[in-house]
C-alpha cells in the first residue's frame, strides 16, 4: 500500500465518520447538567474521541481472524494495516484519551474516563461475546454523556445519560444480525435455495451478506450495483454499501452457525440470541422510549425549547426509524447494516434533541450540522 493510501486505511480502521456522533454526548451531558457550553468541552471531546476511536482499532485486532471470513474489505485481513500496527494505535489512542482527560480536567476527568476505558476495552475484548455486550456498550455511551456534565450536576445528565445508553444497547443488539450463516454448498450463489432459515423465514444469507452474491428474488433478479431485489433497483449510495451487496473482495465464507457475528459503528458484534425482526422490533421500541423521554425532559423548558426538542425528538425517530422498519420487512444483512449505520447516525439529533430540552436549542440546532457531514462522509468511510 503506498503512502497516499495509508491514511485511508486509518481512517477505516477508527470509522472516523462515526466519531462525529461523540461530542454530542459531551455537549448533551454538559446541557442536561446544568454546565457551561464553553471551551472547556474541547479537553473532554478530543479525549473521548481518542477513546472511542482507539476502541475501534482495538476491535480489528480482536476480530482479525473473524473479519477474514466475514469482513475481509477491513483494513487488518485486507493487509493494509498489520494487527501489531492495529493494536498499536488503539494503545496510543488509549493512552492520549486519558491523558487528556488528567491534563484538561485532573483527577475529576479520570474518574469517569478511566471506567469508561475500561468499558470499552472489556466491551472488545471480553463481553461481545456475552449477553451483557448491548449493555457494557450502552454503559459506555452513557458514561461519555456524564463527563459532559462535569463539575454540574452530574445527577441532573442521569436522564440524557440513560437515553443515550438505550439507544445504544438496542442498536448493538440489532447489529449481531449483520452477517449470518454462508450458503449451503449445495445451492448455487444467488441461487433462491440459498435463502436458509433465517428467524422469519423469509430471507437468508444470499441475500446481501457479506461473502455472498447479490440478493436474487424468486427470479434470481438484483437490481443494479448488487442492490438486492426489492429495493426498487436502485443503486446503493456508499461504496461500502455495494461491496455489503455485491460481495466484492469477498472469500464466500461466511460465519458458521453458532459463531459471533462481525461489528458495527459501535464496535458492535456478538452472538445472536434472538432473530433479526425481534432486534428491529427492539430497537424501535427502544427508540420511541427515549423520544418519550426527550419530550418529557423539555416539560420544564421554555415554550421555544420545548417546541425544538419535540421537532428534533421527532427527527430522531424518522432517521432511525427508517432503517429499522425497513430491517424489520425484509431482515436481510444487507438492511440490517444499513438500519444499524442509521441509527447511528441518528444518535446526533437525539443529542440535539437533549440538549433542547435542558434549555439550549440554539447549541442543539448548531450540533445538528454534524448529521448531515456524518452521513456525507459515511459515503467514503465505512461506518460499519
């Protein structure tokens, strides 16, 4: 790989795009806590996203042999990055967050930084391979939410902290269903036969996994650019997303039954304990509960406040929402992965929507430029 390549690689490895969604906990965590949305954020922001990012190179060391059958497009079984450089940047990453956490806030930001590393690291390394994984995740966004609040009232973030944290955990259950069993040999690629149970029944791993061909109706037809049928033949948007449907640089293995399902924006992955339409359904319902919630954050707000948070609460649930409706009709690994990199996505008007409700829509509709950048640099950075 030359050198012009290799910040690209990097930039893979971390899923930079998804770092955007990060200083919106600091900023939702500062607002609801009754902070000052000041200069002062800047120390705790670069700080989680070193950490965040660093759990995400950390998550390709851990996962390098998996990501060869499952995702080998990532930077590790590509070989553009090697796993001792991998886990080399997740240590220096690791190691700069909480320095920064000690030089920006002394030991009060250690306090929270350092269990908050110790989530992410576990998260990796230990628990996504356990029931507890959706919940450790979810604790970690949490956490992030409450170093925003600082020297506030630290009580008072508990709820934007907790809503964030659901969204969370729900979406890490939802993406362990973003890859799922190779075709049987006996079924040809693209092949209807190739379609095994799947939960619902209806959809099966050749229809859009990673390490199959693009998704066949009963015809055998795909639409364009590997876009599975059904879609309206529309081109995908992302590159990564025609790679997801058309199994380009794929080995046509894909996970053996019973193992752990590759990652998501989160760092996500784990062992399915239930279908992929039970997940969807889950996350939805776990999104309208934190929308209630926002909405009943900004009772105590000014009449303006109040009318920002339900509008953007209201956007929350349309830009995850989308993706989880359509996960839920047509569970296929191709949909699945696009709902997960939406909502978390999503996760920047919630933090707008928060923020509004503690009383700062005008901070809140000023983070919510970050949505549309997210989503624009997605197109060239896999979030997933």
């Amino acid at each position: 790989m030359s050198l012009r390549d290799r910040p690209g690689a990097y930039a893979r490895l971390v899923r930079m795009p998804a770092g955007l969604t990060v200083p919106g906990d600091i900023l939702a965590g500062a607002a609801a806590g009754g902070a000052a949305i000041s200069p002062r954020l800047l120390g705790p922001v670069a700080s989680s996203l070193c950490l965040y990012w660093g759990g995400m190179a950390l998550n390709d060391y851990v996962d390098r042999s998996v990501d060869a059958e499952e995702r080998p497009e990532r930077p590790v079984p590509a070989g553009d990055i090697s796993p001792g450089a991998a886990l080399g940047t997740a240590v220096v990453l690791t190691a700069s967050g909480l320095g920064l956490a000690v030089l920006g806030e002394g030991r009060r930001g250690l306090a929270i930084a350092l269990p908050l590393t110790v989530a992410v690291w576990a998260y990796d390394t230990v628990a996504k391979d356990h029931a507890a994984g959706p919940l450790v995740m979810g604790a970690a966004r949490g956490l992030d939410v409450l170093r925003g609040a600082g020297a506030g009232r630290p009580a008072a973030a508990l709820p934007a902290a907790l809503a964030l944290a659901l969204h969370t955990a729900s979406v890490t259950a939802l993406s362990r269903h973003e890859t799922v069993p190779a075709p049987t040999p006996s079924a040809g690629v693209g092949d209807p036969r190739s379609r095994g149970a799947w939960s619902g029944g209806d959809a099966g791993p050749g229809d859009g996994a990673i390490g199959s061909a693009p998704a066949a109706d009963a015809s055998g037809a795909t639409g364009p650019s590997g876009a599975p049928a059904g879609s309206g033949g529309r081109e995908t948007e992302e590159p990564w997303e025609e790679c997801l449907a058309a199994g380009a640089g794929s080995t046509g293995r894909g996970r053996e039954p019973g193992r752990r399902a590759a990652d998501s924006p989160t760092g996500i992955s784990g062992r399915p304990s239930g279908g992929p339409r039970a997940a969807a359904v889950g996350s939805m319902a776990a999104a309208g509960v934190v929308g209630c919630t926002v909405v009943l954050a900004a009772g105590g707000a000014g009449r303006r406040d109040r009318a920002v948070a339900s509008a953007l609460a209201a956007g929350f649930l349309t830009a995850a929402g989308r993706g989880q409706l359509a996960a839920l009709r047509k569970p296929t690994p191709y949909h699945v992965r696009r709902a997960v990199a939406a909502a978390i996505h999503a996760m920047v008007p919630l933090q707008s929507a928060l923020m509004a409700a503690a009383g700062r829509s005008g901070a809140g509709l000023a983070l919510l430029a970050a949505y549309p950048l997210t989503r624009r640099l997605s197109r060239k950075v896999s979030p997933t």
